[in-house]
C-alpha cells in the first residue's frame, strides 16, 4: 500500500452546479402530490428538541405500486437558514441499523450554519425499528450462553448449524410475504419514495457503512436524482458479501491485536505485560477460561467476543474493555466483565430486529456458497491465521447457507453521470477494509476520496477528526472537494489520536463517555457488522 503518511493540504474543486437554489416542491416525477402525505409532528428529546416525526408509505414489492405497503419511521430537524439545500438522507449502516436517531446527531455534529441549510432526515428502513412490519424471526436468539462458536469437533460444528439452520427455518416461517422484498434494491427505492415524499427533485445522502453500498446503490439506481452523496468506511462493492465477510474476518483480527498493543503500551495502568504477544495471548486464556466457568453465569466465550468486538470498531471503548480484561486478570473479578458485556455485547429486542433485518438483506442481496463444506474449508483456514472472530462471523452469517428465498444479483455499481461524490474511508478499518474505499473510489468516476492515515475506527466523519470535518462542511455547504492526489486519496488527513488510559489495573465502572464524547455517540448509533 501505497505510503499516505502526513496530510495532503489539496486544492478544493468547487463542483458546478451543485450549489442551487431552494429547490422547487414540484417535480416531474410527482414530488407535488407526495409532498402532502408527510406531516411532521414534535417529538423532540432533551438531546434534540427539535427533533420532528413522520411516516410515509411505500410499496412492498416497487414493481408492484398498487399492491401491499409498507411504512417507513422517519424523523427530521428542520432547516432554518434562509438558503436551503433540500433534505439530506443519513443512513447509519448495518443492514438493519435504526436511522431515526441520527437525524438529531448529525444536525448537532455539523457546523450550526451548514446543518442549518438542510432538512435532515433520518429514517427506519423497511423492516427496521418504527418501521412497519418490523422483523423479529427468533427473540432472545443472542441471550447467554451460547455455544462457543469455535468448534473443537464435528459436534460443535453440528450445533452452531443446526441452531443457523433453524434461525432461517423460522424467518421464512414467519415472513414468507416479506423476505422476497428484503433486499438493498428495495430500500434504495424506499429511499426515493422518501424523497418523492419531501417533494425535492434531488436528493442529499450521508451514509455509513452498509448506508454507503446503499448511497452506491441508489445513485445507481436514480444518478438524476443525487445531488450530493457522502460515503464513510466504504463497503466494497465487489464482494458482496460473503467475500466482505472474510475480509472483515482478518481485519478485525489485526485491530484485536492493536488493541492488545495498547494495553501493552499501557501496562503501568492494566498490569498485563508489556509485550503484545502475550497480552493478546493473556486475552485468549481468558477466553478459555469463560468458556469453562462463564463470568458471572452469562459471559461466555461467545459473549465475550461480542463484548470485545465494538473495540474493533471504535478504540474509545478500549479503556473500558482493558479495564475489565485486567480486573478479570488479575483481580478474578468478573463483575466489570459482566458490565463490560452488558454494555458492548449484549443483544436486546431492538437487536434482535437488527439481526433479523441484517440476514434478510445480506441473504437476499447475493449468493451465498450453497455447499456446507466450502463455509467450513474457508472459516477453518481462515481461523488459523485470524481466530479472533473468524468462527463467530461464519455463524453470524450462516443462516445464509439455507435462506428460503433464492438471491438475486448484487448491483453493479458504477458512475452514471454522477456529480462527484465525497468518500472517507479510515486506513486501517475493520468492518469494511481500505481497500473497499479505494475499489469504491475508482468505480464512481469523478469521487474524492479523503483518507484517515493510520485510523482504525469505523465511521470517521462527525466523531472528532476536525480535518475530516472539515471536508465534509465544505462539500456539503458549498459543493467543494478535493482534487490532489496522494497514493490512492485526493487527500489525506492524520488520524485521531488513540484513547488514554482511565483505569489503573482493575476496571472502572463502564462510562457512556469513554473517548471522545461525539465519536461514543456516533458509534452507539452506527450499525455495527456491516
């Protein structure tokens, strides 16, 4: 990879046309008579008290208008500037990742003046939260304690499929009528509706994550109708999705081991040694230590690797895991373990639908190896070189291997007289790689790409990285983007720095504040996994 270090001060390209007027609530495609059928109520929080509500209907099936609908959770924070820039769409990723709370994040992350020119719009996908129907095929299917996802024989193996076989067993059981339309293609053209609804003629997108192959998806579908278009940690398009799977499976590995660098780095505050290998091997013990005894009767193997894995995605949180590693450690207390999972990894309702929503999609979006053997052959040769989550994503995943809906064909994505779109991408991301970025970057001819050098966080943007903020005002208030080139970026900015610290050898209790507060907010919203 090519060497980014430092950052790129580029000369901004202002895009022509992109800057307009208010846009008119007519349109040629209906937008006038749409515009009627949303009415916005307060619902307001102490957090964002301008927070708006509303729904609109959509089809279930788009090629079949007149046919069942659905209805789409929306909520928005008003633009109150005099110049206004039409409804900007933000997405939070997943697939089934709940959008209705970062309309208010994001309209208090930007700069007041920027927001303030935007109606932002956040919104439950189909299936999704307020959404309705809303998808939950098994409750409690994530409550403790579960199998240990590594198998040590054909047995373990047996009872982590059976248990995937019945989950997609008893999602087709349960919504037969509504799999066959849960797919990304549906939900870009809810998206649409959606703008149909706010009566623009184009809409505005921000997207994280899986939100970026859905903004891919949608500006493939309708390149007419984008105006501006935000991508942040890119989904690579091309391997969609079990080959992203993979990916995901040897990055997270190489970020688990960074994380256990920093608590090496650290070792007059955690006291786990001072040399990475064996604080990452001091994890592994642990682990086999809760699988035997589980901490607390709850924290088991697989509990605790999904009460570690959000540390893969934001090192804010790594202070609080490390804290409670060493507590269990070296003081045999298990409570801020248990705390620990309670607050990372445990799965409630809201979850479950989130998983629910997330097969649905992925099972849907592509195909998936129909023979056992190969999801066996690659987790196994995988976990020899990445163990920390290799298992537990294929388990994660293989409901796929019997999904009672047969897949369709994932979009091609590609520029279709796009205006430029603005990307971000993090070198060393987990959930979707650096090279997703770049892959990205080249089929949207005329995007920008601006690079984290050495940042390992997912979703980069609004989370405490003034120089990547900074480029994200620019285009959105003025239509700007960076054109200079370093390696595969248009620019480059240095990464935020890695969390201190904040617990001396046993574990604090957990804090909702644990690194930097807008980067803790913005990861709490995101939809982890994709």
């Amino acid at each position: 990879m090519t060497n980014r270090s430092g950052i790129l001060f580029a000369v901004g390209a202002t895009v022509a046309g992109l800057v307009t007027a208010a846009p008119s609530p007519a349109s040629a495609d209906g937008g006038a008579q749409r515009a009627a059928s949303l009415k916005w109520t307060d619902c307001g929080t102490p957090s964002y008290p301008t927070l708006q509500c509303a729904s609109v209907h959509a089809p279930l099936d788009h090629d079949d208008p007149s046919g069942r609908e659905i209805t789409l959770a929306l909520t928005r924070v008003p633009h109150t500037a005099k110049t206004f820039q039409g409804p900007l769409l933000v997405n939070p990723g997943g697939p089934g990742g709940s959008g209705r709370s970062m309309a208010g994040f994001v309209a208090a992350s930007l700069p007041q003046k920027v927001a303030a020119q935007y109606d932002v719009i956040g919104f439950d996908p189909r299936g999704v939260g307020r959404s309705r129907p809303a998808l939950d095929c098994v409750p409690k299917y994530f409550d403790p304690v579960r199998p240990d996802p590594v198998p040590h024989s054909l047995g373990d193996e047996r009872t982590n499929r059976n248990r995937a076989r019945a989950f997609a067993a008893s999602c087709g059981e349960k919504y037969p009528d509504l799999l066959p339309y849960m797919d990304t293609v549906s939900t870009a053209k809810d998206l649409d509706v959606i703008r149909r609804a706010t009566g623009s003629r184009q809409l505005n997108y921000l997207g994280y994550s899986y939100g970026t192959y859905l903004g891919a998806v949608y500006a493939k579908l309708f390149p007419d109708r984008v105006r501006r278009l935000v991508l942040d940690s890119n989904v690579d398009p091309g391997g969609v999705w079990y080959d992203d799977n993979i990916s995901q499976d040897y990055a997270f590995d190489t970020r688990h081991k960074a994380f256990a660098a920093w608590v090496a780095g650290h070792d007059a505050a955690y006291g786990l040694g001072s040399d990475p290998a064996k604080v990452e091997a001091a994890w592994y013990r642990m682990r086999e230590a809760v699988k035997k005894h589980p901490a607390g009767g709850k924290v088991g193997a697989g509990e605790l690797d999904d009460t570690f894995l959000p540390g893969g995605y934001y090192n804010g949180y790594w202070p609080t895991l490390a804290g409670a590693f060493a507590a269990y450690v070296n003081d045999k207390d298990d409570k801020a373990l248990v705390k620990a999972y309670e607050r990372f990894g445990a799965v409630d309702a809201e979850g479950d639908n989130g998983y629910s929503v997330y097969s649905a999609v992925q099972c849907r979006d592509a195909q998936w190896p129909g023979d056992w053997n190969v999801w066996r052959s690659d987790s196994r040769r995988v976990h020899a070189k990445a163990p920390f989550m290799t298992w537990g994503n294929t388990w994660y995943n293989a409901p796929c291997a019997d999904w009672p809906v047969e897949p369709l064909n994932p979009v091609r994505v590609s520029n279709r007289a796009l205006p430029p779109a603005l990307l971000f991408q993090a070198t060393d991301d987990a959930a979707t790689p650096y090279e997703g970025g770049v892959t990205l970057h080249r089929k949207l001819k005329g995007s920008s790409l601006v690079v984290e050098q050495g940042g390992g966080n997912h979703g980069v943007t609004l989370s405490g990285n003034d120089c990547l903020d900074r480029y994200l005002a620019d285009y959105l208030a003025k239509g700007t983007v960076p054109r200079g080139r370093s390696g595969d970026a248009d620019a480059v900015c240095a990464k935020t720095p890695d969390p201190e610290p904040k617990a001396a050898k046993s574990a604090r209790p957990a804090s909702r504040t644990d690194g930097n507060d807008r980067g803790s907010t913005l990861h709490g919203l995101l939809g982890f996994r994709g």
